[in-house]
C-alpha cells in the first residue's frame, strides 16, 4: 500500500496557486484513475483507490503547508505505512517551470511543507518535485509560491498534471523511471518521424532570344512557326 501526499494549502483563496501544485497532482490522479469521494481524515481530505495492482491512499493535508507533517503521520499511523511507503507532491523553486524529478530521502531544502514532514517521519520517504521557477529573489518568493499560475503557464502545467497521471501506476509500483519516461511524452513529446519536407524546385530561369530573333517583327515569328 502507497500514500500519495499532495501539499498546498485548503481554501479556495489558494486553489489556483504555485504552492498547490501537489494537491492539484493528487486530485488529477484520483480523477483521472477512478478513486474514491474525498473525504475527511487524517486532519486533511482522503481518497482511496487503486493503481494497478497496488492500492493508494490520497491525501490533501489541511492544517495549512507548515503543519503537513502532522496530517501525513496521521495517516501512517492508522494504515501502518513506513516512511518509504509515502510520496509527496511538492512545488520546487530549483527547478524550472515544466521540470520534474523524483527523489527519496534527502533534505527538505527550506520547504516548509517538508520541513514539517520531516520533523514528524524523518526524510526517508519520496519527494515528486515539480518545478515552477523562481522569482529571482529571495524576498519575492512569499508572494510567488502564494500567487496563482500565470495564463502563459497553463499549457505546460496542464501537460505536467497529465503526464503525472500517466505514470502514476509506475510511480506506485516503485518506477521512477518509467513513471519519468511517462511525465516527458507529455511535457516534450518525441517529434515525428517523417522527414524534413521537400524543397520546392526552383522555376525554370526563361532563355533569352538571340539578337537574331529579337529583331524580327511579331508577324515574322509567327510566319516562322508555320514553315
């Protein structure tokens, strides 16, 4: 049995913002894969079901992102789930937008969301990191992470949601790499395989006349056609 953990914060005031991008991972995949009505659980939102042969909780913690780790214990504690069991769904500053990559264990890099995690289960679980740039300076970063997505970035985060969804079955089985494979056929799709098109033949250069032919009258040329 898997827990997917998606972070963000509860309310519709931050639904559409760069730090929920875990819980809007979590809730594409229950969509998408059949899952149960989210209900409440675990100082959060939970739903269960299955990706292929194995069975997964979701969860959306709501004790807002500095407080995550207190839902995710939670959880592991009524379904008896070790650290290496759970994954997160987390925003990341380091990388950039479209950008994804998963890890297990490690540090929480500043996250507050992993930083409660990892005061609650330690750092032994896996982390699905999805970029979303960074605004350059640190002292803007509050207001970044708090804002919702741009409408220019609402095509690459579309492709990233679907592409998580498409390897959500590998991810629960433990394969990152063709749950990664999965994520970039829909953020950068292999280009077809039909050669490159066929340069237009240059139209034929006309032949100039001869001084000869140039001289004869219009009545001359025709006369000439018909001897």
């Amino acid at each position: 049995m898997k827990l997917f953990v998606g972070l963000g914060n509860p309310g519709a005031k931050y639904a559409g913002n760069r730090h929920n991008i875990g819980f809007m991972a979590v809730e594409r995949i229950a969509a998408d894969h059949g899952f149960g009505p989210w209900k409440r659980a675990f100082r959060g939102v939970a739903s269960e079901g299955r990706l292929g042969a194995e069975k997964v909780v979701l969860l959306k913690p709501e004790t807002f992102m500095n407080l995550s780790g207190e839902a995710v214990q939670a959880a592991m504690a009524f379904y008896k789930l070790a650290p290496a069991d759970v994954v997160v769904f987390h925003d990341e500053l380091d990388l950039a937008p479209g950008k994804l990559r998963v890890k297990q264990g490690g540090g929480h890099a500043g996250h507050n969301g992993l930083r409660s995690i990892h005061g609650h289960i330690g750092e032994a679980y896996g982390r699905v990191r999805m970029g979303i740039g960074h605004p350059g300076h640190k002292d803007a970063v509050a207001s970044y992470v708090l804002h919702d997505f741009a409408k220019a970035d609402q095509d690459w985060l579309e492709d990233v949601l679907r592409g998580v969804s498409d390897g959500a079955v590998a991810l629960a089985e433990g394969d990152a790499t063709r749950f990664m494979n999965a994520v970039s056929l829909r953020v950068a799709p292999p280009r077809s395989s039909g050669g490159a098109r066929e340069a237009k033949p240059a139209a034929a250069k006309p032949v100039a006349e001869s001084p000869v032919e140039e001289a004869k009258s219009p009545l001359q040329k025709l006369m000439d056609r018909f001897r």
